[in-house]
C-alpha cells in the first residue's frame, strides 16, 4: 500500500445545520447540544464539507468560510476555447450553446480539427498543361482533418466549396454529401404551398378509406416536424375563421379574444351561445404525405445487421461519443442516430464561461474574473488562504546531541507506539492573533487513537515585512528569535507541555503526540468506546481508508483590529482606542497517515 502524506482539510460551515438555522428556533438546550458535539470526519456528510485551504473562499461580511458547494455563481461572458472568440449571451438562445466558427473536435479522438484542401484527381485522359501555363485556379474542396488519429471528413464524405464558414456549410450536408433543407429553404416551400392553396384544398377533401399514404421523398427529422406542425396549424386556422369570421393572423396568437375564449371554454364548460359553435366545430383529419409531415417508419434493420457483422463491435461508438454528437443531424432514418464510427460527424466545441461567486447569504461578490478571454486576472478574489492560519504537518524526528543524523520516517505508524508531529501555523494577516486548539481525547471511529496537544494555546505575530525584522534592535530580535525545548541529560530534545516547539516571524510550531490505536478485530470488545458505552460493537472487515488515522481539530482565532480595517470575523467589543476584538472559528482535519495492520 502507498504511503500517506500528511495533509490539512478545512470545514466548511455550509454543512453545519445549525448556522442555517433562524436565531430564534434553536432553543438553548439544543446550541449546548451542538457546542459539546465533536466534528466526525468519517461520516457520510463530511465528504462533502472538507476542502483543502486552496479551494476555499471568505465572506468578509458574514465572517465565514465558503467552499465551491455553497456560493452562488453567475456567469460573466460565454467564449470559445479554440478560438477565443466572446459569444454574446444573446446568441446562446438563438444559436446554442456551441461555437459557430471554423472550430471542430475530432468524434474519434476529440483532437482539434483543421481545414484541410482536397485536391481531386486530375482525368488522365487530359493533355498536361505547359510549364508556362499559369496556374488554373483553384476549384478543389476542402475538408476537415485530424493530425492525432489522421481522420477525415471525407470517412462520411463530406466536402465544403469554402474554407471559411464550415458551421454553416455542414449544416447543410448530410452524412454521405446530400444536402438538406435549412429553416430559410423550409419557410420559402410554406409560402409556396400558402399561396397556391394546396393547404385548405386538402383540408377541404375529406379522407377516402381506400386513399394510401404518399411518402413521396426523404424527410430529416427537422423537416418533418416543421411540415407537421405547418400542417396542423393551417387545420385550426381554417376552424377559427370558419366559426369565428376572423381572418387577420394577429388574431390567430394565444392571446387573441378568439384563444381565450377558447380556453375558458374547456374549464368553465361554456355558455349557451357556445353550444351553437360546437355543433359546426370541424373535422381534424391526418397527414397524407411527405408535404404534411408523414413519413413512413422504416423498420428494416437488415443494413445495420450486416455492418454490425462486417465491421465488428471495435466499429460500434461508445456512449460517450453518442452523447457528444449534436442533435438534429438531418439522419434519413428516424431513429437512426450515429451507431458506427463511420457515420461520426465533426463536434462543435461547446462554449466555455467565466463565472463570478456570490456568499450565499448576503450576495456580496467573493470572486469575479476579468470579462476579457485571454486573461487570466480576477477583478475580486477573497481567497480563504489571505484570511485563515495555514495548517503544515510533518514528523518530528528528533536528533540527539551525540548523533545529530535524522532516522528516516517510517511509511505507516505502528500501533499502540507513541508517535509525534509538528504541526505549524503560518498567520497571513497583519496582526497578532491569537490561537486555541480543541481535540477529542480520542478519535471517533471503531478505532480510536488518543491524542495530545502539548500546546493547545499560543500566539502568533503577525504577517509583517522580512526587512522589518532585520531593522530591529538586537532587544527585539532576541524575543522573536527561534526558541526550541532544551535538551536532556542523555542528549535527547524533548518537548514540553505547555509550550512551542519553534517560533518565526509570523509562523508557530507545536507538537501533537498521538498513539495509534490497533486494527485488531479480537481487542474491539476491550479498546472499542462502544463497548464502554454498552453500545453493539462493530466487528466487520476494515473498510477502505479506515486505516486512515484522521484527528478532528478546533480551532479557535482571537485578533485586535482597527476599526477602519476589513471586516474580518465577528467583532466582540470595541476598545477607547479604536481597536476592537475579533474572533473566527471553524473545524479542521488533520490527517497524519496510515496506521501499520497487524
């Protein structure tokens, strides 16, 4: 097994229920509740509130950490991350959410795809042209090409006469180099058929029973639905100026007198005036051909049998390239999207953004990027790290006076053997603050540890400039030089209760003795805090990462700040000379690593 390297993780107060909680329905009883109640990182919920320091963000107006689960996100600008172009969020309704450039993935590989000329075969039947001749120009194609796995278009024959506009020329081929019919084309044939009449000629003909549908041509999906709906709207056009004598197309709307009327009709069941119109409502018949939306099901699955057995399952796409095709692709067949990677079209890119973060609560902005693609500066960043203490873990390892060399760390702990780490905390603000550290005496879990903090109280000073430090006086420097515990009579550094480890310009180090517990199933009955409590005692296999020894710590951050200053932390009281007190509290998880399985 891997070893572990010791991290920190920070909890976010989102996912305490009693700070969403209102003020006035916690009864005192229930805040002693959840103040005695020890942070569990093994529990279901804490996977979702732990984050590591650099994820995080503050809220200088509520004085709370926010992770990326519980801000609010509002999108600053749309844009292409081949191209780099900003797409206006108008278009994003009209021509969704994918660039409309020159700009496509490879289906296969999702490589970029670039355009590429085809030059065709010159007829050998032609006599060459001289040397002197100029050159013809050029009426070749083009098409598209990947440079990883060296598709091309050309494996779905498809070819563009331009090499600029390749969005809007593939939107008019179908795979194997058929066109197909735009909006504009399928708005100019509704005009057509409109103003010859066919529409309410045919609405007029009643069916015949021996009458057969006429599916006189191939219909894309788009095509159909929009004859379809053509086809029906004419139908009930006819109806309303039949019954109701209007004819102006204003009047044809959902919120014509006509539509309402309609409507009120169906809930409040009418009037007698009413009753006459039902009597000459007329007859909805059915589509009759390919012009009015039908288009026969073609259930022949035969030519997709033999390709299946032709090419083999390595010739079938996978759900993820399936999902990645765009709709509406102009199939022939109505169920019929890709199923082979031969019938894989080029991907659009879909659109990227940049986001901008709110607190949940007071809607304050807490990170806003740039609105211009090619940078990468914020605008706000309220970064959780410029903010809170920085926690670093490591082993103590310590040298004796006789033989300063350092015992390599061992991968995992061993059990029931005393072990210590060096836990230092970095202040990044400008002032001295002040730090209280709470730890359960033992870990919660089956298996619990116990755990020392030798110095659960200190202070730090604060975050001030290196040169500051080297321009004091040599008085001053003593009392912030390093200070270490002093060795013993065998030569043996020790540290002491009560006291720091190490001190620096704006950073402390402590020690933390933890004893790890044992993974033996046999001894639950005896080390198990279950057992003591005369709870059930779980005696199932290890699960994964149970070995983990995981240690939850409060921590506790006291500072005198300015009252002109920022806003950080709740204030407490203010002080004659202008300073006031302040405080942040939050949970943390220190993992130190795995312990050793007998």
């Amino acid at each position: 097994m891997a070893p572990l390297t010791p991290y920190t993780y920070f909890q976010c107060p989102c996912s305490d229920p009693s700070t969403q909680a209102r003020p006035g329905d916690a009864t005192g009883a229930d805040e002693v509740e959840d103040d005695e109640r020890t942070f569990d990182p093994r529990a279901p919920r804490s996977n979702y509130s732990l984050y590591p320091l650099e994820y995080l963000l503050f809220c200088e107006d509520c004085q709370q950490i926010r992770c990326p689960r519980c801000v609010a996100e509002e999108i600053v600008t749309f844009y292409c991350p081949c191209c780099l172009f900003e797409v206006p969020s108008s278009n994003i309704k009209s021509e969704g959410n994918r660039c409309t450039r020159s700009c496509f993935q490879c289906p296969i590989c999702v490589g970029p795809l670039s355009v590429a000329s085809h030059e065709s075969q010159s007829d050998p039947n032609l006599l060459p042209a001289p040397d002197n001749a100029a050159p013809p120009p050029h009426a070749g194609s083009f098409i598209l090409t990947c440079s990883y796995c060296h598709w091309s278009s050309t494996e779905v024959d498809i070819k563009f006469d331009k090499a600029n506009g390749i969005h809007a020329q593939l939107a008019k081929i179908r795979n194997g180099g058929a066109t197909r019919l735009t909006a504009k084309e399928r708005k100019e044939r509704r005009k057509d058929l409109l103003h010859a009449g066919s529409a309410s000629a045919a609405a007029a003909v009643a069916p015949r029973p021996e009458e057969t549908p006429v599916d006189g041509q191939d219909l894309d999906l788009e095509t159909q639905f929009s004859n379809l709906k053509f086809f029906y709207q004419s139908q009930l056009i006819d109806a309303t100026s039949g019954n109701s004598g209007l004819t102006s197309l204003s009047d044809l709307g959902f919120s014509s007198p006509t539509s309402l009327s309609r409507i009120m009709n169906i809930y409040t069941g009418g009037s007698l005036h009413d009753k006459k119109s039902k009597s000459r409502v007329g007859t909805m018949r059915e589509a009759l051909d390919s012009d009015e939306g039908l288009k026969l099901a073609d259930l022949d699955e035969s030519g997709a049998i033999e390709k299946l057995q032709e090419e083999g399952y390595d010739g079938t796409i996978s759900t993820k390239q399936r999902l990645s095709q765009p709709p509406h692709l102009g199939e022939l067949h109505l169920h019929g999207n890709s199923r082979f990677t031969s019938q894989l079209r080029p991907i659009p890119y879909l659109l990227r953004t940049k986001r901008a973060k709110r607190c949940p609560l007071c809607r304050h902005i807490i990170s806003k990027p740039e609105a211009k693609v090619a940078t990468t500066r914020f605008r706000i960043r309220l970064v959780a790290g410029n903010y809170v203490p920085s926690i670093s873990i490591r082993p103590l390892n310590m040298p004796s006076a006789s033989s300063p060399a350092l015992s390599p760390p061992q991968d995992t702990l061993q059990p029931l053997k005393p072990v210590q780490f060096l836990l230092t905390f970095k202040n990044p603000i400008f002032e001295p603050v002040k730090i209280t550290l709470a730890t359960p005496a033992r870990t919660p879990g089956r298996f619990a540890s116990k755990v020392t903090v030798l110095c659960p109280q200190f202070e730090i000073d604060a975050n001030t400039d290196v040169w500051d430090e080297a321009l004091m006086k040599d008085g001053d420097k003593d009392n912030r030089k390093r200070r270490k515990a002093s060795a013993d009579e065998n030569g043996q550094y020790q540290a002491e209760a009560g006291k720091i480890w190490e001190r620096g310009r704006n950073w402390v180090s402590i020690v933390v003795e933890v004893v790890p517990a044992s993974l033996r199933l046999d001894t639950l009955a005896i080390t198990s805090p279950a057992a003591a409590e005369g709870e059930a005692i779980d005696t199932g296999p290890i699960r994964e990462d149970e070995d983990v020894l995981e240690i939850p710590m409060f921590v506790r951050v006291e500072w005198e700040a300015d009252t002109a200053g920022d806003d950080i932390g709740s204030a407490l009281n203010k002080e004659k000379d202008g300073k006031e007190k302040r405080e942040l509290a939050y949970w943390c998880v220190l993992g130190l690593g795995r312990v050793g399985q007998p």
